[in-house]
C-alpha cells in the first residue's frame, strides 16, 4: 500500500494559533514625529531643514548681515544728506562708514569684538543723520563744536579701518606676538567711539537770539537848540516822567487876585 503524503503547512501564510501579529509599539518620549513648531525651528535659525549641516550659517554670520545691511543703507542717507547741505566732512565720515560695514565681512579673529565696534559706528552714523536734519532747518549750518567733533570723528574711523584690516590679514603668530598691542588698540578704538557717540548723541542747545546793537542817532547841534520838541523826545527821562497838567494862563492882575468874581459881588448899600 501506498504512503499517503501530506502537504507541508506553510508557516508564513498560516500561522499558527500561538503566534499573532505583533503589536505596534508606542514611540518613546522624544523620538517621535517633529510637530510643525519643531519643522519651523530651522527657518528660524537662517536655513531649511533639508540643508545640510556644512552649508548651514552660524549665528554670527546672520548677525554680521544683518548689521552690514543696516550701516550700509544708514550709511548711504548720510552721504545724500550731506551731499544735499554741501557737508565735505559728513560726507567723508558717510563714506568712511561704509568702507568699515564692507571691510567687516573679512574678519576673522575678535569677530565679536569687531561687530561691537561698528554697531557703535552706526549708532553715531543715525545720530549725524538726526544732527544734519535739525542743521538743515537752521540757518548756520552745523554748530562749530559739532564740526570739530566730525573732524576728529574721521580719525577715529581711520583707526578703526587699520584694526579691522589687521584683524583680517595677521595669521595666528602675528597675533600672538602683537596681542597686546592689539587689545590697546581696541580699548583706544571704542573709547573715542564712546566719546563721540556720547558728543553727536546728546541734544543740541538752541541758538540765543541777541538783537542787534544799533548805532546812537547823531542830532546837529542847531536842531537841538531850535527844536525845543526834540530834545524831550530825546531825553531819557522824558518817556518816563509823567505828563504834567497843563497850565491856565491867566490874565487878572495879581493884585485882584483875592477878589471874588464881578458877576458874583454884591451890591453896597
């Protein structure tokens, strides 16, 4: 008699009674999905979420273009104001300014130190803006204070200029062997900074208005001694002194002057 063979059961297809289907399992806190708060962080932080970490920019990066976007179109008013109110100096300070917001992109070393300094300068570039308005609307122009202040403003920026060429050009032993040096010039760089942020910043005072000296009013000496009318209206007590009555004129004697009236005498009997 024949072996009856049986078909083997297919263990994939059907499994058995014991075995089901495994069930999901929850994510653990904080390896779940990413809401859209969480997908928007990157936009936020200057790029999208599908760029790569090596192309991503930094938080000094933006806040360097940030800045550079600002002194350049602060410093670009001023050079139009300046050049509108024929301002030689402003418009060399306007250019200065936006020589440094340029110069600052090539920093390398004391980046911070560097962003400090020309957020200084473009709070002294709004401030000359302000100043060349209230000037405009004045007739003289700047005050001469203020003038002196814008020419040892164009110093100061020079120097600046200097630093941050040297901060973006010396190599590592150049800065280690020039350390002091360097850090005396930023302390000088941001006190004169300081002082004419302090200088171009504090309110200007009006203008004291004072009348004309007038020239004294020359008389001929034969008007003074045939006009009687001229020389009260000419004598300083005489605007002042109270106008006296004017005075009767009588024509009775003054023997009679004790007499009563004829009108009013009564007859003698």
């Amino acid at each position: 008699m024949p072996a009856i063979r049986t078909a083997r059961r297919d263990r994939t297809r059907d499994p058995p009674l014991g075995l089901g289907t495994p069930k999901p399992t929850l994510p653990a806190p904080g390896t779940g999905t990413k809401t859209n708060k969480e997908k928007g962080k990157g936009v936020d932080a200057g790029f999208s979420t599908d760029t790569p970490s090596f192309l991503q920019r930094s938080k000094t990066a933006r806040v360097t273009d940030d800045l550079v976007q600002r002194g350049r179109d602060a410093a670009g008013l001023l050079s139009s104001i300046s050049g509108s109110m024929d301002l030689k100096n402003v418009q060399i300070v306007a250019s200065s300014a936006a020589l440094l917001f340029d110069t600052v992109q090539g920093v390398r070393n004391n980046k911070q130190a560097c962003l400090q300094l020309l957020e200084r300068v473009h709070q002294i570039v709004r401030a000359l803006i302000n100043l060349c308005g209230d000037a405009n609307a004045r007739v003289g122009g700047l005050a001469p204070m203020m003038a002196r202040a814008v020419d040892g403003l164009i110093e100061t920026l020079t120097k600046v200029h200097a630093f941050l060429q040297a901060q973006a050009s010396h190599g590592l032993f150049a800065r280690i062997l020039r350390r002091f040096e360097m850090q005396e010039q930023l302390n000088q760089c941001a006190d004169a900074l300081q002082q004419a942020l302090d200088v171009f910043g504090s309110p200007i005072p009006a203008p004291v208005f004072r009348p004309p000296a007038f020239a004294p009013l020359f008389v001929p000496m034969h008007m003074l001694c045939t006009s009687s009318s001229l020389v009260s209206s000419l004598s300083p007590l005489s605007s002042h002194a109270p106008s006296s009555p004017p005075r009767s004129h009588s024509l009775r004697h003054p023997a009679l002057s004790d007499v009563s009236d004829v009108s009013h005498a009564r007859p003698v009997t």
